[in-house]
C-alpha cells in the first residue's frame, strides 16, 4: 500500500513541476507579447510579420494554459486518489478489531 502511495506522491510532483514550467512558459509568452507591442503599430522594419507572430504567440499562450488547466484537474485527481488510498489503508487496519 506504501508503495502505491509513494508512486502516487511522485507523480503529483512532477505533474506540479511540468505545470509550474508551464505556466513559466506563459509568463514569458505574455512578456514578449507586452515587448513586441511597444515596437510600433504591431509592425517593424525588421519584423515585418510582427503581427502574425503575436497571434502565434497568443495561440500558444492559450494552448498552455489550456495544458496548465489539464495538470491542475490531474494534480487534483492524483491529491483526491491519495486520500483514498489512505483511508482504504486505514480501513483495512481498523476494520478487524470493528468485527
């Protein structure tokens, strides 16, 4: 039961980790966003497709927090799967002297 238990605890670890890079990812998404606007009207003379990559960049912001919210409900799942394992553990100890 330990063992389950155990495994569960190391992949809601690395479930909080990807979904902490994640968000780091969109965090750095929005910053360059906020830096190519203060370029000009959204168009450079050396980035002459400025406004396609911001839409690119919005499409991806939006796909990781879409990826973002995946994790949370899984880091959830995981959290909520630990709880039962525990009370299942704890039943099973308890329940013979209950009989």
């Amino acid at each position: 039961m330990e063992r389950e238990e155990e495994r569960i605890a190391m992949v809601l670890i690395r479930a909080t980790e990807l979904r902490s890079k994640i968000a780091n990812c969109i965090s750095k998404t929005t910053a360059i966003e906020g830096s190519n606007a203060n370029i000009g009207n959204g168009v450079h003379e050396n980035f002459p497709s400025m406004e396609t990559s911001q839409v690119v960049n919005e499409e991806e912001a939006d796909t990781l927090l879409n990826i973002c919210d995946a994790f949370d409900s899984l880091e959830s799942q995981l959290t909520s799967l630990q709880v039962t394992i525990a009370m299942f553990a704890i039943l099973i100890v308890f329940a013979p002297s209950i009989c």
